[in-house]
C-alpha cells in the first residue's frame, strides 16, 4: 500500500480547503459571495504555490545528485519519472516548477489586489488579466 507523504497530504488538504470554501462562496450573493469566491481562488494559488515550489525543489535536488529523498520513484505519484526527465520538464526550456512559481505568483498578485479593493477602476482591469492568466 502506498503511503501519502506529509507534502502531498497538505495539497490535497489545501485543495480540500479551497473547495469548501469555493462551495460556500456559491450560497452567498453579492459582494460577500465574491470576497469569498477570491479567498477560495487566494486558497487554490496557495496550493499552487507550494506544489510548484517543490516541484522546483526536486528537480534542482535531481539535477545536482541525480536522486531525491522528496520524491518516491515508487508508490502514488511516481513524480521522479516526469521531473526528474529533461524532455517532460520543461516549458521552452524553464523547468515547470518555475513555470508554476511565476504563474502562480502573478495569479496572487491579481487576486490579492482585487480582495483588497474591488471596487477601484482598475479592478475589471485586473480580472480580465486573471481569467487570462489562469
């Protein structure tokens, strides 16, 4: 049987999170159901953020030893085979942990600018900008 390392229980805790809160965003009207809707978006980023970021952090760990204690070649995510090969990971030659740390980095910029203050002008702006980056 496969065990979940402690890294993977938080995703998918913090995927879970994000969902009841995306949930309960959906039985509230108006400016309410929106801030909560942002807060759920704010929740997914954050999840978003860590993957990458450990995703960037096994891939640096593969390239300088060509093994990681991070990443199970065996068991539920067998993520040692995608990350650790050159031909899958990377997007124009950027490894997609930083891929993912720039994107979602820009995501929670443009969440957290409009849960700080939707009603400014450049908040429809800003929401355009994230349902294209996203």
């Amino acid at each position: 049987m496969a065990v979940l390392d402690p890294p993977l229980m938080l995703f998918i805790a913090g995927l879970g999170v994000g969902s009841v809160m995306a949930s309960i965003a959906r039985s509230r009207d108006g400016e309410e159901g929106t801030q909560m809707t942002l807060n759920a978006g704010l929740a997914f980023i954050g999840v978003g953020l860590m993957s990458s970021g450990w995703t960037y952090a096994i891939h640096n760990s593969l390239l300088v030893s060509g093994e990681s204690s991070m990443c199970a070649s065996e068991g539920l995510v067998q993520c040692g085979s995608v990350i650790g090969d050159p031909n899958w990971n990377n997007l124009f030659g950027v490894p997609w942990g930083m891929t993912g740390l720039i994107s979602f980095s820009l995501l929670f910029f443009l969440f957290l600018s409009l849960r700080m203050d939707m009603h400014a002008k450049w908040s429809e702006t800003f929401t355009n900008l994230s349902w294209y980056a996203g």
